[in-house]
C-alpha cells in the first residue's frame, strides 16, 4: 500500500509561542458554512462543484499554494490554461508540469468563490496511489483570508469570514493554540522534536502523522536510525519516491506531547531536501481534534471534542 502522500504545488520559479485559550465550536449553519468531508485513508476529501459541472472529488490541503487541478479534468472543464508549463515542486522524483489557471466558480458546499487561482497539473499518480480519483486540490488560494474549522471527528469542515477573538491561557494537551507564518506552507515555530526545535509545516493534505526532511535527520543527528527503518513508497505532484518508516523518541506541538510516533523518514532527492521546515504535521496526528486555521489572525488551535 502506497503510504504518505504529502502534497505541496508551487512554480520552481516563483517565489515557543503558545499561551492562548480556544473558542466555542460554532455549527449553527448561519454563523458559517458547514460542509461534510470523507475521511479516506486519512485524507480530507470534499465534493466541489467547478463551472456548475461535478460534484468531484478534492482534497483540502493547508500544504498547496495555489489550489491545483487535474489537468484533463481541467482540458475537460474548458479552463483557459497559460501558454508554457512550470516545473512544479513536491514530493516524487519525477518531473511534472503545471500550466496557471483560473477556477471561475468553485462551489464547496454552501461555499462560494470566484476566480480561484490554480495549477493545472497531472494528478494521476496521487489519484492512483490514494485509490480514488482525484479532480483537484483545494490550497491556499481557498483558504487564505477565511478561517477554517476542520473537525475531525464529526467529519465536518466549517468557513468563516471572521471568528471570535481567543483569550490568554497556557497550552494544554486538550487544548493548544499556535502562532504560524506563512512561507509557502502553514510554518509553526513551536514544534520539538526529541527535544530540539524545530519548525513544523502544518499540512492537512499529508496522510502521515510526522515527516522528516533530510535536513532535519542531519539536525537530529538520526542517521544511522534512518538507515535501519523501513523502506516506503511515498507519493507526490511528482510521482513516486523511496522515503523510511521508523520513530523518534518524542516529538511536541504546542502543549501536546507525543512519546514513540511513527516518523516517516524523506528520502534525499524526493522533493524535501531545500525546505524552510523540517517535520511536516500530518492528519494521522490532527484526526483526534477540532482544527482552527484562523489565516486572519495566523493561528492555529487543536482541541480535542468533548464528546
């Protein structure tokens, strides 16, 4: 079975804080829009309608800027796509190509937007090893300006315009909240590895618990770790790549501690050797909580439900 596959788009030729209370969990439909997702394989699959054509299938991923589309299904849309393909960066040791594009309406639910901009790119092989078909990837030209709720455990994701003010608190394990950046990628600073810090990159589009790029191996001075752990296949815009499967002691988000996870280990040449990151967050980690991703205010809280 095909593990781990972490998506991040982007043209090659483009460009411990955490003391905050959470806030009430809203589902009253006219406070925001609440759509269902499937949960398959551990990723957050939505029904999008593009151009009023559709339902398809779509990830929603922290981890890809712009959004992406496949590109037959976009041929098949009648999207106008530039002249002249990119190479695009991302997990596989392949080469892709991505042609710009606009989405001009995507409809997600009671979800509207206009003019989404896109990559138009060959999604076969994540749509292959996920083991669904695959029309695109919600990122972050979606996502920025709003603030979205991913609640896990209700298979429910929530938009809003704007989202209550959080108050002081000190971080626990039941509820964390965290100041990110934005670099390409969701970035949290507030992230230890066996005791280092690291920076995290936040990405609901990774099926994975935790990720170490090669740098961050060297940084942790896991090498000999990583030449005994299991070899993996993991899946990217470009295609396949060889990564390892082991652990590391602990790793820290926040106010949450976890002992002895699981650690997918990047392969060198696979697409993470030049990251602003070291350990990508993933949802085998984020799926016992309720995520806020506020992009207004560039935080992040993960509560765990009540009930």
């Amino acid at each position: 079975m095909i593990k781990n596959i972490s998506l991040c788009l982007a043209f090659c030729v483009l460009l411990a804080f955490g003391c905050w209370a959470g806030v009430a969990q809203v589902r009253n439909s006219d406070q925001g829009v609440e759509v269902p997702f499937e949960f398959y394989r551990n990723e957050v699959i939505v029904q999008v309608r593009v151009n009023g054509k559709g339902p398809f299938n779509m990830l929603l991923d922290t981890g890809t800027d712009p959004s992406a589309v496949d590109l037959t299904a976009a041929r098949e849309l009648g999207l106008k796509l530039e002249s002249g393909g990119h190479p695009v960066t991302g997990g596989g040791s392949s080469a892709n190509v991505a042609y710009a594009t606009k989405l001009p309406l995507v409809e997600l639910g009671g979800l509207t937007a206009k003019n989404v901009s896109a990559l138009a790119v060959d999604l076969s092989k994540i749509s292959e090893g996920l083991g669904k078909p695959l029309a695109g990837v919600l990122g972050h030209s979606l996502l920025n300006g709003r603030v979205v709720q991913i609640d896990y455990p209700h298979r429910s994701v929530r938009f809003y315009a704007t989202y209550p003010a959080v108050k002081s608190q000190p971080n626990t394990a039941s509820l964390t909240v965290l100041r990110f950046r934005y670099d390409d990628n969701v970035l949290i600073d507030d992230v230890f590895v066996n005791g280092k810090k690291i920076v995290g990159n936040f990405d609901t589009g990774s099926n994975g618990s935790f990720s170490l790029t090669p740098a961050a191996v060297s940084y942790l001075g896991l090498e000999d770790e990583v030449s005994r752990a299991a070899v993996t296949t993991g899946v990217g815009y470009n295609g396949a790549g060889e990564n390892r499967q082991g652990k590391v002691s602990n790793v820290t988000v926040g106010g949450i501690s976890v002992d002895s996870p699981a650690v997918t280990f990047f392969g060198k040449g696979t697409g993470r050797d030049r990251k602003p990151w070291g350990v990508n967050i993933g949802n085998e980690f984020l799926k016992d909580f309720v995520v806020t991703i506020d992009y207004p205010r560039k935080l992040i809280t993960l509560e765990r439900p009540r009930n």
